[in-house]
C-alpha cells in the first residue's frame, strides 16, 4: 500500500506546474485576495475548507497557495485526506510569487 502526500514545490516549479495545466487554489482571508493574487487562482477560504470538507470539489493536479506555504500546507492535507490526487503545496507563496515578479491580479471591487 503506498502512502499518498503532497509535494511542496517552490516558484518557479508552481509556474511550470501552471503551464501544464494544474488549478491554483489560494486559501488566504479574503482581504488578502483583494490585495492581490495570482491570475487564474481559484479563490476558496482555508476556514470553508476545514469547516465543510465535504462541500469542496478540487481536482486532481491542484496546487495550494497562501501568503507562505503554512496555511496551504494544512489545505493540501485535507484534500489529500479527501482523495484527491497529485496535490501541491506552494512553499513561499504568494509572497515568493511576488517577489519573483511574476504576474499579479487584483480584485476590483475591493
């Protein structure tokens, strides 16, 4: 029996990851979504994951992405734990992303 877990993967392998057709779910507050997030991100609270677990529907091959890599980390946990397959956690963020100069999109009805 193997023992399924996610991989934590860092910006550059987030952004060939992207290419390749992987979903991006960030789990950050929404404030910090409206401050700005990675283009395409789908948009799920880590609050809304842990309270109903069962209600998410992701994908196999998703990535997930925080401030950091901490709260996303718990996030790929519970999808792993749910069954879904190949899951990412973006160690360093959406801090990383930003830092790297990578394309940033903000929400306008802040």
């Amino acid at each position: 029996m193997s023992e399924e877990a996610f991989k934590e993967v860092d910006v550059n392998t987030v952004k060939s990851l992207l290419e390749d057709g992987y979903e991006i779910v960030d789990v950050r507050e929404d404030w910090e979504w409206k401050k700005g997030h990675i283009p395409g991100a789908k948009h799920v609270v880590l609050s809304s994951i842990l309270g109903n677990p069962h209600g998410q529907s992701f994908r196999d091959k998703t990535i997930f992405q925080c401030a950091v890599g901490e709260r996303s980390a718990v996030a790929s946990e519970m999808a792993v734990a749910l069954g879904v397959r190949d899951v990412i956690n973006f160690r360093g963020g959406f801090q990383a992303w930003k830092a790297a100069g990578l394309p940033v999109e903000e929400d306008q009805k802040a």
